[in-house]
C-alpha cells in the first residue's frame, strides 16, 4: 500500500504541475477544484476498495495485453498531462482563444465530478477492476453483472471519458478539447479490444454481452 500511496501523491504533483506550470500562476479555482475532485476520488479508493485491487491496478499480475497497455498509455497522455497542459496555457498564460461563461465552467465541473462518481461506482463494483486488460486467473476472475454493469458493460470507461469532455469546459479552455477527444478515441478503441478479450476468454462473458447491449452509452452505444 506504501507503493501505491507513493504512486497516487506523485500523479497530483504532476497534473498540479502540468496545471499550474502551463498557467505560470498557481491562483486558478477552478484548477485546485478539479485537482480537489481527482484527490478525493483516489482517498475514497484507499478508504472503500479492497487492497488486493488496489495493488492489482498498481502492479497487475501476468497476462497483460501489451496493445492494450499501449492504447491506455496514448489515451491517459492525452486526457491528463495534453489536457492540463493546454488548458493552463490556453485559459490563463495566454488567455482563452474562445471566452467559456463562468456559468459554463460551474456545469461542467459538476459533469466533471458526476463522471468520476460514476466511474468510483464501477470500481467500487467491480474487484477485477484492473489498470490493463488481463484474465486475471490468478484472482478468480468472473464476469461482474451488478451495478452500473446492468446498464453498460464498461462503466469505467464512461465515467471518465464524460468527465474528461466536460473538463476543458471546466478550465475555460475550448482547445483543451484537442487532446481530450484524442484520449477518448483511444480509450474507445480500448473497449473494443476488451470486449473481445473477455468474450473470447472469460466464462460467461458471451452471455453477459447478450443481456447487457450498450458498451458505453445507454441506448446509443
């Protein structure tokens, strides 16, 4: 757990600083309430999941996709560092190319936040919850039907992807929303190649896909 508690303070210093370093000021409200947000979801992670999965997103055990790692590393650069860094310099260095009413801003940070309570949920649900695609044998993997997976198959995913469409929005920077759609279209392709994976290779998988239509959107998707 010391592992993972490092590893957690180290992801906010860095987006703090991609936030803060890009905007060269650190007096940005709204930067310090997403940063809050992201904070608050990771001690509600310590505080009410399971440890083994804890440990198992920080160092996941054998079997990893290796695409899959790729499309994860591609689609987190764009949604976290692309996306803090040209927000900072887009919304307050330079000044925004396209002005977002504060009212906007306020909408989407609460998008923002309802994103990662619903990906918090999916976790919360699910103890396979792994950082990559793997079978995790070693854990007794099983398919996971309860919560938000009764609606869609990858609630994780869904989660994040709507807060991080809403975040630019938040920050007050429309070009934000460059490498923010990046990292969504790789995360999209993501569930593409698990669904494969676990219906090729998971014990009820094919059954749950039959019950459980919508990959990431209710009734579109």
């Amino acid at each position: 757990m010391i592992r993972a508690t490092v590893i957690t303070l180290a992801e906010l210093l860095v987006l703090g600083g991609c936030l803060f370093g890009a905007a060269g000021q650190l007096l940005w409200p709204m930067a310090w309430a997403v940063l809050g947000v992201y904070a608050v979801t990771k001690a509600a992670t310590f505080a009410f999941v399971d440890s083994e999965l804890i440990m198992e997103r920080v160092a996941p055990g054998p079997g990893v996709d290796r695409v899959d790692v790729v499309l994860t590393t591609l689609g987190l650069l764009g949604l976290y560092p692309g996306t803090f860094v040209v927000a900072g310099l887009d919304a307050i260095r330079l000044g925004p190319a396209i002005p977002i009413p504060q009212s906007a801003q306020v909408t989407a940070f609460l998008v923002f936040a309802l994103g990662y309570g619903f990906a918090f949920w999916a976790i919360r649900s699910n103890p396979f919850f792994s950082t990559f695609v793997r079978i995790q044998d070693d854990r007794d993997h099983s398919v996971v039907s309860s919560g938000p997976y009764a609606l869609i198959r990858h609630p994780g995913y869904a989660g994040v992807l709507l807060a991080h469409l809403a975040l630019p929005f938040a920050l007050g920077s429309s070009w934000a929303l460059v490498p923010a759609s990046i990292g969504t279209i790789f995360f999209v392709a993501r569930t593409s190649r698990e669904d494969r994976t676990l219906r090729d290779h998971l014990a009820g998988y094919r059954e749950y896909q039959a019950r459980v239509r919508w990959r990431l959107l209710p009734g579109v998707w």
